[in-house]
C-alpha cells in the first residue's frame, strides 16, 4: 500500500483527506503542524507527503526545505497542497524541490487518489503492481 | 454712308430709344397688317405678315438682350434672307405694296453702325437694284409692279439718306463735345501754370514764421529763448501761463529777475545757474526729476519742480544765446512719491507675505522640497527632513531624483528621469504614489505631487510636496492580508463539508445508508457546491471592486486552455446526453493570447457552465478566431436563450440577485456573467451576449489581446 503523510495544521481538514485516501486505499498518517510533520517524515518513512503551506511556524515552505536538505528525505516526493494560488507560491515551491503544486480548491476529491498514484509510479515505476 | 463702324461696338443709349420704337412700330404695323389679311380670308398674306412682325420682334429682344449689334446684325441676316429669297421667288405676295417696308429692319442695324449692317443693307440695295434692271428690261419677270418696285427703291434711298444725314448730325454734335474738352483741358492748364507764380519770397517767409510760432505756441513745454546778455528773446504761452507773466512786459527783462532757482531745497547762485553755464560752456544741460530742481517764480512766490533741457544757440561757431525747455514736473514729482511710498509698504508686505509662507513650510506636515531653474534643491521644510532622514544642508545644491532613490509600489527602482525637474516640467502637473528610500535605508511610501513654478512666463524651478502614506499603504497590506485570510478561513471549512460529502456518497460507510439518506446527503452536497460558488463570486466582486484582483498576464496558449476546460466539464456533458465542439483557432501562430490563465479558465467555465445548465440536446459549439487583431472566443448553444427584455438584465451586478424571473444562472448568485466580463476587462478584452432568442438558444463571445498582433 502507498503511504501518504498529510501535514495539516486543521484537523478536520487533515480528516477529510485522511478518509477520503483511506477509503481509496492508501496507508495515511496524519501530522499536525510542521513540526509534527517532520517526525513524522523519518518515523512514518511515507512515499509522498501532502504538504499544507500556511501554517503556525513552521509553515510549509521551511518544512520542505528542511525535508529537501536533510540527506536522508531528500528524494522523497513533496506535492504542496495549499489554498494559496498565486503563480509566485507555486513557482517559489517548486524552485525549492516540491514535485507538483496543487490549489485545494482546484482538487477534486475523488481525484485525489489517481493523482498520488500516479507520482508515486512515475516516481517508482516497480510499485505498478499495487 | 461713309461712317465706319466697328465690330461688335456696344449699343450706344442715344440711338437705342430710336431703334426701340422703330422696332415697335415695325411690329404693330404688320401685325394690324395681318390681321386685315386674316379678315379678308387671305391666310396666306397674313401668316407672312405676322413673320415680318415677327422678325422685328426678334430684332427687338436682340438689340435689347444682347446690346451688341453684330450679334443682332448676324441674327438679321439669317432671318430675312431665305425670306427675301422666298419672296423673290415665289412672288407670292404680290400687290401687297409691303415690299418696301423690308430693308427697315436691316437698315436699322446700320442706323446702329455695323458693318455687318452695312454689309447687308448694299447687299438689299443691289438686290432691289437687279430686280428693277431685270424688270425693266424683261430677263426675269417677278410678280410685282415697276411701280412697286420703283417705291422700294425709293424708299430704301430715301431710308438710307435719313440714316446718313442723322448719322452725320451724330458726328457732328460728337466733335462739337470734342472740342468743349479740349478748351476745358487747355483753361485747366493755363490755370495750373498760374498758381504758384506771383508769390513773393517774403509772403511765404511770413507763412514759415507763423508756422513756427503756431508749433512753439501750442507746445506743452514752456520755451525761453535768451541772448549772450541773459535777456528773453523768446517766450512762448506755456511758459508765460508757468511764469505768471506776459510776453510783452518780459521782452528784454533778465531771466534770473524772473525766477530763482532751486536745487535739493538750496538756492543756486546766479553764476551756477543752468542757463548761464550753458552760454559760458557752450553745453546742452538736462535737469531730470531725481535732480529735484525748482523754480520760485518771483511775482507771485509759486514754487514748482521742474524738468528742463537747455541748448545753446550757435552762430559762426559762437553762442549768441541759450533755448530753454521745461515744464512743471508737480504731478510727475507727486507720483514719483506714492511709486516710493508704494514700493516701501508693498516690500514690507512682500517680507510679511514670505515670512508667512516660510512659517507654513516651517510647520506643514506636508514635506515640500523647491528646486531652482537649474533643478538643484533650494529649500527642503522640515517635515520633509524627518519624513527622509535627510537635512536641508545636505540636499541643497543636490539634484532631487540623483540623490533620493525611488521605487515603486513593488519595490522596483524607478529611473530618476521619471522624477526629475524636466519630467515635473513636461507633466506640468504630476501627481506620483511611490515608495523613497530613508537616509538610513528604510523605504517610505509617498504621494508626489510637483508641478513647475513660473513667475510671470520664466520657469524658475519646481515645487514638490510629499505626503507620506506610509500607513495608509501599510493598512492596504493589512486589508490585503485580511482578505486572503478571510477567503481561507471561508473556504476550508466549505470545503471540508463537501470534500467530506463528496467521500460518504462515494461509498465511505454506504452500507448503513438507506437510498432516502444518501439523496439527503445530495442535497447537501449540491448546496455546499453552491455555496463555494457564491462565496467564491462575491470574493470576486470584492476583488474587483477593490482592485485588489490578483492576475498575471502572461503568454498562454488559449487552444490548451480551452480543451482543458473542455475536458474537464466533458463528464457534465457526456451526463447529459449532449455534445460539445471545440476546434483550435485555423492560424497556429494566432492562438497564443496574453491573459491570466485562471482568469481565462473562470471565464471559459462559466460561459460553457451557462450553456450546459440551459441546453437539454443538440450541440454546444466554441468557435474559435479573430476579430479586431484581437483573439475571438463564441460560445453557441442551442438552449432555451434569453427573452429581449432580460437581456439586459444580464451584465447589471445585484439586478440578477434579486430578479429571480431571469431564469439563467438560477442557483448561484447571478454575478457569473458580471465577473466574467470584468475578467475579460481587465485582461484587455470584452465579453458580450451576440444574441438570443427564446426557445432558439444563445451566443456569447469574448475577446482576448493576441500575443503577436496581426499584421
């Protein structure tokens, strides 16, 4: 099963994609906060994390710097999911090593777990078979 | 007959009245002629009769018309001669006794001096001549009498005779008139040659004299004419009326006797007096106002400035005398002092004035900076200097814009030419928001407003005042970041409920669920999705209405975005049971346009959206081209359509909220179409309803500026 790491300051946001990708049959772990999440990056050892922008300190831009330059997560697939939408964020994200850049609000849903497959096997083709 | 003509000679008045009546009696006389004729029965006669009158009739006007007698003579010449042939030939008037009645015509074209006259009346003659000939000597036999004949001949020498002797008459009353002028013009001579002789020498001396005494008299200055002994030769009416004294008593008198003279309140001795220096040092003196020179006329004690010139008067290269010009200089003088007074309390105003001023610049909040013609700084007020860190003694002499960097309101440096003295010169009136960077490195936010100074049409520097806003822009910050965060905090808990929704109808816990909750569940998602949609316009509209839209226009290739777009409502459509057609714009190099590509999206959904919402079957067509070097974007549906009267309903912002009639965009906030026309707006283009009709479907188009302008 692929494992997504959700770092989310608001609960009930971080719920809501939590059931929508377990449903859909990933393994997910939830982390509250930047902090959290970058515990939880080494503990939970994902195949991609959903990384929110606007949080308390750290927000997400420093989390993925931290996770870029820490040799050890440095390859692991970042995918920013914020409601910020300025091409700025987006362009400043991805300069800094996030591997796609989507607006919450743009996001289906339903999509949502195609669109993690379908990183994670470009990034690992030999998981196919899941 | 020997009176020549000339050709084309104007009709003169004289004979005219002559000729008029000539031919007036020619037309009464055949016209009472033919109606005889008429009356007899004899139509033939008098047809012929009322051509003749006719002829004369037509002499008439062209005498009268063309008042030139070779055009009336040519007339003549082609109207009676295919009918003197006619008659000639015929006979056919014969015993009428009107044949020699015929040349009169004619005859009074020569009466008139033509030549063309002339010509024709021999021509007549000799025509009369050879018919008498052939008659009398039996070659051609014509119908009419020797007799008759013999009376047109007659007639026509005796005509002739009468022309020739009025003709004559003519001349000689024309000599006569001739001969008047030349005595006129010989008398007018002769007296010309008289005047100017028998004047003497001495009379016209007399005129010179008088002349000269009229100019001297009636000079505005008094004038003294005195010898080498200082006696008054001359003295003229001003100069008595300003002395108080009569020319015949002074004649011969001192001048000094007269009056004492003045200069700065001291009495000038007689040896330093103007005039007497000026036969001793043989000089021209000019006292001016400044001198204050007066005179105190002994007679009668007045005392008054004067201004003077004083020449001497040479003869053989030695002074015989001296002329005097003066005149009382009271008013100038009196003038002279309220100039001094004004001038005193107008500079005193004048310091008053720019101590104010200097007292305002002192003590504005306002920063105000003035540069000289030169655009180096002046004066820098000291609300300036707290508003930039930097002292008067440092910016005066510098040049404003090299010295102060500027950026604007993204913190991009501004070139200093946009904010130097010659840009304030050339805008007249500017009025800048810019940011300005402290001495000590902090930038401020400022509004500019400079303008040139002018006094009277000499520019003499610019004038800037500066009002600092950094708080205000600090509140536009905050304002900004409120609304995003607004925005935010609105969104995610919307989108949590949906998102929520969305995985509980996709299956999460269906098993639970009864049919009749999950239709519930529906709903709610349905009126989540609306919600979003409506939070989502009116941030739109706030946006808009602030200016606080974030967009960035860039090149975006408008094929991809629309198959996108199509793409993504394909679902929607295909549920539907409808189609939809998209073909990329024919020219690939004309489908790179310049807008915000969400922007453009929010558009292109809400337009297809509309169409989707309102077409039950047939085809939605995007039709894709240009129009105005601009790229042309249609979106056709065969829907329900729009009736006239909401059509115009459909771009006004809050009608629609509250006009529920207006059946389309029913279930959002009606504010679609406003804000997709404000988008297209802002990127350049417009949006607009081509046209609609109920039952028949609608067609909306928008326009977008082209990356590279068609040629």
């Amino acid at each position: 099963m692929t494992k997504v790491l959700i770092v989310e300051d608001e609960d009930i946001v971080a719920r809501m994609y939590e059931k929508a990708l377990k449903f859909n049959n990933f393994e997910v772990e939830v982390a509250i906060g930047g902090n959290e999440g970058l515990e939880k990056v080494k503990s939970f050892k994902p195949d991609l994390v959903l990384l929110d922008i606007m949080m308390p300190e750290p927000d997400g831009m420093e989390v993925l710097e931290k996770i870029k330059s820490d040799p050890e997560t440095s390859g692991l697939p970042i995918v920013m999911l914020t409601n910020l939408s300025g091409k700025h964020d987006a362009e400043h994200a991805l300069s800094k090593g996030a591997i796609e850049y989507w607006v919450k609000s743009s996001v289906d849903i339903k999509d949502l777990g195609g669109m993690i497959n379908n990183i994670v096997n470009e990034k690992h083709p030999e998981n196919q078979s899941n | 007959m020997k009176k020549k003509a000339e050709d084309g000679a104007e009709i003169k008045t004289s004979s005219d009245y002559a000729l008029k009546i000539f031919s007036l009696t020619g037309i009464v006389f055949f016209l009472i002629f033919s109606v005889v004729y008429l009356l007899k029965g004899d139509l033939f006669a008098g047809i012929v009769e009322i051509t003749i009158a006719f002829t004369f009739f037509l002499n008439l006007i062209f005498l009268t018309k063309h008042k030139n007698i070779d055009s009336a003579s040519s007339f003549a010449l082609l109207a009676l001669i295919p009918f003197y042939l006619f008659i000639l030939t015929t006979g056919g008037i014969a015993n009428t006794g009107l044949f020699w009645l015929h040349p009169f015509p004619v005859a009074a074209l020569y009466f008139k001096g033509s030549k063309k006259g002339l010509v024709l009346s021999i021509f007549l003659g000799l025509i009369l001549v050879v018919i008498f000939i052939f008659k009398l000597l039996g070659i051609y036999v014509t119908p009419f009498s020797l007799v008759e004949i013999r009376q047109a001949l007659a007639s026509y020498i005796l005509l002739n005779i009468f022309i020739y002797f009025y003709q004559k008459g003519n001349e000689s009353k024309q000599k006569l008139v001739e001969e008047k002028e030349k005595e006129v013009n010989k008398r007018q001579e002769e007296l010309v040659k008289t005047m100017g002789k028998g004047k003497t020498l001495e009379s016209q001396f007399e005129q010179e004299r008088d002349k000269l005494n009229l100019i001297i008299n009636s000079m505005g200055e008094g004038l003294l004419v005195v010898d080498k002994d200082y006696k008054i030769r001359m003295i003229n009416h001003t100069a008595e009326l300003l002395l108080g004294v009569k020319e015949k008593k002074v004649l011969g008198t001192e001048w000094h006797k007269l009056a004492n003279a003045y200069i700065g309140g001291k009495e000038i001795p007689f040896k330093q007096r103007v005039s007497i220096q000026v036969l001793n040092k043989a000089v021209t003196i000019q006292t001016v106002l400044e001198d204050d020179h007066y005179y105190l006329v002994k007679s009668s004690g007045r005392k008054f400035p004067i201004v003077s010139v004083t020449t001497p008067i040479f003869e053989d290269s030695k002074v015989v005398g001296a002329v005097k010009v003066f005149s009382d200089a009271t008013q100038e003088k009196e003038a002279k002092i309220l100039i001094e007074e004004a001038i005193k309390s107008k500079t005193k105003e004048l310091k008053y004035e720019q101590q104010r001023s200097h007292a305002i610049l002192e003590n504005t909040g306002e920063g105000v900076i003035l540069t000289n013609d030169k655009g180096k700084i002046t004066y820098v007020n000291p609300a300036f200097e707290k508003m930039s860190g930097y002292d008067n003694d440092y910016l005066s002499g510098k040049d404003f814009s090299e010295t102060i960097k500027a950026y604007d309101l993204k913190e991009n440096e501004i070139p200093p030419a946009q904010i130097s003295d010659a840009a304030a010169v050339t805008a007249e009136k500017q009025e800048m928001k810019l940011m300005l960077q402290k001495k000590e490195g902090e930038k401020i936010g400022v509004i500019i407003n400079s303008a040139p100074v002018r006094s009277q049409t000499n520019f003499i520097g610019v004038v800037r005042v500066i009002h600092d806003v950094t708080d205000d822009l600090q509140l536009q910050q905050q304002k900004d970041d409120f609304f995003s965060i607004a925005s935010h905090e609105l969104r995610t808990p919307l989108s949590v409920i949906t998102g929520n929704l969305d995985t509980v109808l996709a299956g999460y816990g269906k098993s639970q669920m009864t049919k009749e909750d999950l239709a519930l569940l529906q709903d709610s998602m349905d009126a989540s999705d609306r919600l979003i949609k409506m939070v989502g316009d009116f941030l739109n509209i706030s946006r808009l209405d602030q200016g606080r839209l974030n967009y960035e226009i860039r090149q975006v290739d408008a094929c991809f975005v629309i198959e996108s777009v199509v793409h993504e409502l394909m679902p929607l459509i295909e549920n539907k049971g409808i189609k939809l057609s998209y073909t990329c714009i024919n020219d690939p190099k004309h489908k790179m346009v310049l807008v915000d590509e969400n922007l453009l999206k929010e558009i292109l959904i809400n337009l297809i959206g509309n169409s989707l919402k309102f077409t039950d079957k047939g085809e939605i067509k995007i039709e894709h081209g240009l129009k105005d070097n601009m790229s042309y974007i249609k979106v056709i549906d065969p829907g329900v359509g729009i009736a006239k009267d909401k059509q115009k309903l459909l771009f006004q912002r809050f009608q629609q909220a509250m006009n529920r009639t207006l059946a389309r965009e029913a279930g959002g906030t009606g504010l679609g179409l406003y804000i997709s026309r404000e988008f297209a707006r802002v990127m350049g283009g417009d949006l607009v309803l081509e046209e609609s009709e109920l039952g028949k479907g609608s067609i909306f188009s928008f326009t977008l500026p082209l990356a590279n302008s068609v040629k």
